[in-house]
C-alpha cells in the first residue's frame, strides 16, 4: 500500500537556468494531475514503467517557460504541457513540452481534466470508441463513478439517455452522483447495512446492458452476474487491484467471466493511447457537451508540492471527488469558473 510518510521524501535541489543545454527548457510549475497511473508504477515489473528509488515521482501538468537553450523552439513566457514530474520546476527536452492547448469559456486546468487526455478524453473514448455506445433505455453502470474518469463517464452515458447507476464508496460521494451529476441510482459498496448484490437488485431490476469498470475486482464480479445478453463491459482501470500492481498472483481476477459466453455478452479492455485517432473528434465532442451543460469536472485542489503526496494518497484511497490537482505556484487560488466546480474538503 501507498504512505505518503514513509514512501515519499520532498527534496530541495537547484536548478541553474545557465546550465540549459541547447535544446532544453526550464520551467516552472503551475498545477499538476494525480492520476492513477502514477500507482502502477511504484513498484517492479510496472506495467507503465517503473520509478527507481530517489527518482522524481512522475506528474502531467502545466507551467511556464523561465529559460531556454539557444536552439530550443520555446520561447521564454511560453506556457507548456507535458510530463513535467512532481517537482516546482522541470528541466526537459523542449520537444517533450508541447504549448498548452485553451479552450473558450474553460478554466486551464480543463487540459488536465475535462479535455485532459488520462481523465475526460479517456472516458469520452471509452465510453463511445471502445465498444457500441449506450443506448436509450438501456442500463448502464459505472464503477468509481465519483472520480475524474467515472464522473464524465456517468455524464456522457446520462446524455444518450440510458438509465446509469453509479458506484462510489461512501454516501456523501453516492449523494454527490445523484444531486450534483443526475444519475438515477448509486451503489454504495461501503454500506454496511445493503450489500453489493442487494443494491443491484434495487437498483438494476432488468439487469446491466453497458458496464464502464475502472475498478476491478469484487465489485466487477458481482456486475458481471447481472449483465444481459448482448451486454458490452469496458475495461478502463482497476484501481482496487493497484496495489498488487497487476502482478501474476497479487490481483484478484473475475470468476463470473463465464456469464459472457452464457449471455453472449462481450469485454473489452483499451488504452487511450490506443486511440489518438479519436481525440480531435473526442476535443469536439466534450467541448459541445459542456458548452450545452450536459457534462462538468469537479475539482478537487490541494496547495504545494508538499501536499503532492498526500495527494495521491486521497486518490488511491478514495478520499476526493473529482479530479485530484495540485496547485504548485498557487495560480489557482483567484481563478473562478461558473461550470468547472472545485472543492478543497
């Protein structure tokens, strides 16, 4: 398991902008996304690759250009994109920092979540590329329905008009599914009083048509005894097996599989890098869909590099909603936006 206290060290170096060679770039950090991907790996044999010890812990995020070499095609005050690792300033190939992408009427932090490619692209892609989109009147359940993926997920199967139940852990995420996002049901896998399999059956009568899992484990086991025939599951994550980092005998695999054959039901597993193709069409999609208030991102924004560890610890251990940030150089801190909501709590 993840501690923040023990497997985290904050470290102060310097960085010398004279020292730039000719095609590197200085830059300070602005804001930076936890993602869960950043779990996978910590440990050997990552499927993501692996972090050596004392390496910097990876990060996307966004920030200026202080200093750059003399062949570097970035110009000092330019704002980049790119993997700029958990740290307030990054030297990097000017070519491995791409100039940030804005969108009309969007907050900036909306290249990480919204229109970032690890949260809303990610969904958006899942959601409509991976397998046959939902339908009206179908049912749809998505699991970690409460985070950067899972939200927009609900919210794009909400606009097709399927019927979608969320699953989250806690009431206060469940209340946060259907008040904040409008879905019509949530399963809360932490109750104590229903289990899993008696809040489907409240909650899911007719059974599942369309089930968008970036959890895994238990929980897409007891989806997969309710799916129907013709039923479509997407694989987009699974966070509960994570800490195992889907290492051979470490992750707990689905023993209903066998409920896809007898109901002629299909799974299919994806990576967004997988369909860059898409991503101009997805850019189009989610910007008209939030234009016409169909989908938002809620933020959840932690302040320093010093609480980048804590950060993910929330993230890996379900305590945010939304898309978990981290403000580096506090530039969040005046910005307002009527759509994008964000919560510190």
């Amino acid at each position: 398991m993840f501690c923040a206290d023990t497997d985290v060290e904050l470290k102060t170096e310097e960085l010398k902008p004279h020292s730039l060679k000719s095609n590197e770039v200085m830059v300070e950090t602005h804001v930076l996304s936890c993602d869960a991907f950043i779990r996978t790996i910590l440990d050997e044999e990552a499927y993501h690759g692996v972090v050596e010890i004392d390496g910097t812990l990876p990060a996307i995020g966004y920030g200026k250009v202080i200093a750059a070499g003399p062949e570097a095609n970035l110009k000092v005050g330019t704002m980049v994109s790119g993997m700029m690792g958990a740290q307030t300033h990054t030297v990097i190939q000017a070519n491995q920092a791409f100039r940030m992408t804005t969108f009309p009427f969007m907050s900036p932090t909306s290249s990480l979540g919204l229109m970032g490619l690890t949260s809303g692209l990610t969904a958006y892609v899942g959601l409509f590329y991976v397998c046959k989109r939902p339908r009206k009147g179908e049912t749809v359940v998505v699991t970690g329905a409460a985070g950067a993926v899972g939200s927009i997920a609900a919210q794009l199967a909400k606009s097709t008009k399927a019927r979608v139940i969320g699953v989250a852990g806690g009431e206060k995420k469940c209340n946060f599914l259907k008040d904040e996002l409008g879905l019509d049901g949530a399963i809360d896998y932490k109750n104590k009083q229903a289990s899993l399999e008696e809040q489907l059956a409240i909650n899911c009568p007719n059974g599942i048509d369309y089930i968008y899992d970036n959890v895994g484990g238990s929980i897409l086991d007891s989806l997969l005894d309710k799916i129907n025939p013709k039923g479509r599951v997407v694989i987009c994550g699974a966070i509960s097996q994570y800490s195992g980092n889907l290492n051979k005998g470490k992750v707990q695999g689905p023993s209903n599989y066998l409920k896809l054959a007898e109901r002629g039901a299909e799974m299919k597993g994806f990576n967004v890098m997988q369909y860059m193709w898409r991503i101009p069409m997805a850019l189009f999609g989610m910007f008209f869909m939030y234009m016409r208030n169909q989908v938002k991102m809620t933020e959840h924004i932690e302040d320093g590099i010093s609480s980048f560890p804590n950060a993910l610890h929330k993230m890996f251990n379900g305590g945010h909603i939304g898309k978990m940030l981290v403000d580096v150089n506090g530039s969040l801190k005046n910005e307002k936006n009527p759509v994008i909501q964000k919560k510190q709590d």
